[in-house]
C-alpha cells in the first residue's frame, strides 16, 4: 500500500462512527444524495483505521516549534515525497529538461510554487533584479528601456492560468510508455500570476502602424525566443513579476516572464529581457527546427500555438492505485486554451458507456478545472477514461483519432484521452486501447 493511502479517506473507524453520531452523519452523507450507501471500509480496515483520541498523541502533550522556527515555511516532513521529478534517460543533461509536477499528491487547481513544472532550454539562470532591462523596439514610436522598478509602477492584474509544454505527453504518440501521470501529464500547472498586460506596455511604447507580429526573447544562455501575432499579444498577454502571491520562482523567470494564456508553454519567455515589434515572423529556432509537428504525410505544421482540451483523472491513478473494491471519488483536471471547460465525461468501460462528471468552481477561462465523480468499484477489472467538451464544442480526441489526423512522427500537442487500467487488485496501469 503506498505511504499516503490513508491520507486520502476520511479515517473513519465503525466504532468510532457507532459512539459519535454527529461524526457518522458528517463523514457518511457528506457526499450528497448520489452516493447510496458508504464508505465500505471493511472489518479490517476499519481496525486498521482506529485512532487515538487526540489528547493521547506525543504532539498533543509538549510545546511546540515557536513561530519563525522556519521563516519560510515549508511542507510537513512526511510530504518528502511530493516532488518534481525528471526522466533521466529524456535528455542528455538536466540544463536543457523537463521536470514534471506531482499531479498524483496535488489538489484544487493551483500548483504549488516549489512543484510547479519546469522547463530549461539551458539552465535556470540566477538574474539579478536590479541589473535586469526590458528593452521595447522594433516598429514603435518611442522604444524603451524598462528596469523592474519602472514595471512595477504600471497599472498590474491578477490572472489565473495554467501553462502546459505542448511536449506534454510526448512520449506517449507511439504507445503507452510511462506508467506514472506525474511522467504522462506532469508538464502542465496552473498560478495565480500577477503583472502588467502587455497591451499596457505596447501603448505606452506606441505601435507604428505597419506593426503585425512581436518578438519576445529571454535573458537565459538559449536567449529563447518566439514570434507572436500582435492580436494576441493585444488581448490577453501579460509580463508577470508574481506567482501565487510572491515573486516569480528563478525556475519560472524571476524577475520578469511572458505568460501567453491558452497557448503552448513555449511562448512564454521566461526571464523576459526584450520585445520587438515587427511586420513579419522571425522564423526563429523554436518555431522552425522545433515546437512543429511532423504530419503524417511529411509535411510539417507550424505556428501551432493553441492548447486544445484536454483532460486527465488524476485519481486513482498509477501512483495512486485503489485499496480493495467500494466506493470511491473518481477526480481530475480538465483545460483548454479556448476558454473554459464545458463539461467533462467519464467512462468506467474503456469509453463504451459515458457519465457527466460534476465540475468544480471556480471554472475559470484558460485555467485547470477539477472534476470528480462517485464510483463503486466492484473489484472487477476497469478501463477508466476522461473526456472534455470545451465552451467552443470541441471534443477532447482518442489517440486512435488524433493518430489519423497526425500520424505517429509528432512530439507535441498530444492531447488525447488518458486510458487507466484498473486490475482486480487494485492497481493502476497508463494503457491504450487500439
Ligand atoms: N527564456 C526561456 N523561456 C522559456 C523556456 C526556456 O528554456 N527559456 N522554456 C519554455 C518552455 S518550452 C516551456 S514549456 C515553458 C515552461 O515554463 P515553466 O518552466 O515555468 O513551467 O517556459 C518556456 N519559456
Ligand atoms: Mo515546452
């Protein structure tokens, strides 16, 4: 049994239900009237499950650590196991990876700044604020040379938005590879980022009127560097200097990144040291040699920016098998880069039969969405399965379909339905059914 299972269900024991009714009402009805019956926690573990009242507990009975015993807290010492983590055999080294966010240990729809994804193309660089420039140039009336100081003084907005590498997934074109979802879906997190929209700070430079597309680029050693379309970049970019409430993480762009709502992770400059406006993309290494699909039919699809829908059940999961048969709270995320997720569909028999997943507010426009439904396992093997409908219709593919349309030769943009085989002892296994 993995470590964090009981964390997971209200623990609960039947005796300690029969001599304290009001715990019983709580934990037994508190999932609404669609779940008939209970929590079967069986005879043994339900002993398993006893605990002591709380006064009996060492921690219960001495002092505790006084305030600023860590003055910049940090997870309970029993969560040493929730962790980004990499797949060494990926990449030659660590400065030019991936590492992937615990998705199987995470709630709610906000990552965690110490777990959210990262992505190097060479290295996190240590930038110092008070050397770092934002230069504004190109076809504009009046270029600018911007320190932080001067960012912060713009008129600023809170956004909450997930960013996904359209490497996401990757590894999984040709067959089911990785049996882990951190590994399988792990390169997509969500913040709550604050900064200036770039609409502000292309006003305040002024755009020539044969302005059409901008270049964005980073202060890293890969000087990582995009083409946007101006529309875009017009509606809802934004060059953040927050994440979650503090400063940007030095692996998410400290002092100063781009976060491009929707679209895929690589166009957001991380460590942002220069715009330019011009009339005509760049064609730059990123969009040219890499970040473009390779068609079934050789050809090679570029300037694929948007995220279609896509959805995961997070629980259970490899990493999180379940513990014998009974009921349980089938969870997930869902996203899109086309606004907000509509509904979510959840299949118990490799998507044969199809249930309306219940979504959970906030339902918020280019953000995660978490959604969950009850299911009564009855021990026997299952074929679960996830599947999205955005606000514009669209319907997240199965890989077979999304095979068809691509071919079996792309990296990115692999947003298919997620196939998690239940086996009769509980375990959990990434397959794809042909
Ligand atoms: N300057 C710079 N920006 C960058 C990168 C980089 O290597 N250098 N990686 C890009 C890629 S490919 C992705 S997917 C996202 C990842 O953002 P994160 O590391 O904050 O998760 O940053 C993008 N911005
Ligand atoms: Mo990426």
């Amino acid at each position: 049994m993995p470590p964090n299972f009981w964390r997971s269900l209200p623990v609960v024991s039947k005796s300690a239900a029969r001599r304290n009714p009001v715990l019983a009402r709580r934990s037994f009805l508190g999932l609404g009237a669609a779940l008939t019956g209970t929590f079967a926690l069986d005879a043994a573990r339900a002993e398993t499950a006893e605990i002591s009242p709380p006064a009996d507990a060492p921690w219960s009975q001495s002092l505790g650590a006084g305030v600023v015993d860590r003055p910049y807290g940090t997870p309970a010492e029993t969560e040493a196991g929730v962790i980004r983590r990499n797949v060494p055999w990926l990449t030659a080294g660590t400065e030019s990876s991936i590492s992937f966010s615990p998705l199987q240990d995470l709630n709610g729809i906000i990552t965690p700044n110490g777990l959210f994804f990262e992505r190097y193309h060479a290295g996190r660089p240590d930038v110092d604020p008070e050397q770092h420039r934002l230069m504004i140039h190109g076809l504009v009336e009046r270029p600018l040379v911007l320190t932080m100081k001067d960012i912060l003084r713009f008129p600023s907005v809170s956004r909450i938005h997930f960013i996904e590498c359209p490497a996401n997934g990757g590894m999984e074109w040709r067959a089911a590879q990785l049996n882990s979802l951190q590994f399988t879906h792990g390169m997509v997190s969500c913040a709550e980022w604050t900064g200036v929209k770039l609409s502000t700070l292309l006003e305040e430079v002024g755009l020539k009127k044969e302005a059409k597309w901008v270049m964005v680029e980073g202060a890293d050693g890969a000087h990582m560097n995009r083409s946007l379309p101006l529309e875009k970049c017009l509606d809802d970019c934004l060059i953040v200097y927050a994440q979650n409430g503090e400063a940007l993480r030095p692996e998410q762009g400290y002092p100063l990144r781009l976060v491009v709502p929707g679209w895929e992770g690589n166009v957001s400059v991380k460590w942002l040291r220069r715009i330019k406006v011009g009339d005509q993309p760049w064609f730059s290494r990123e969009e040219t040699s890499k970040y473009t699909d390779l068609m079934a039919d050789g050809t090679s699809r570029g300037f694929t920016w948007l995220i279609d829908a896509k959805s995961v059940i997070t629980f259970p999961c490899p990493e999180k098998p379940l513990s014998g048969p009974g009921l349980y709270e089938i969870r997930g995320l869902a996203w899109t880069g086309n606004g907000k997720v509509k509904a979510v569909h959840v299949s118990t028999d490799g998507g044969i039969n199809w249930q309306v997943a219940q979504l959970h507010e906030p339902i918020l426009s280019k953000a995660l969405t978490r959604f969950s439904i009850p299911w009564r396992w009855d021990g026997k093997p299952a074929l679960l399965e996830s599947r999205v409908i955005d606000e514009t219709g669209y319907v997240q593919p199965t890989i077979v379909d999304l095979r068809k349309q691509r071919g079996t030769n792309s990296v990115y943009h692999n947003n298919s339905i997620q196939t998690w085989q239940v086996k009769p002892d509980g375990s959990v296994f990434d397959v794809q059914i042909g």
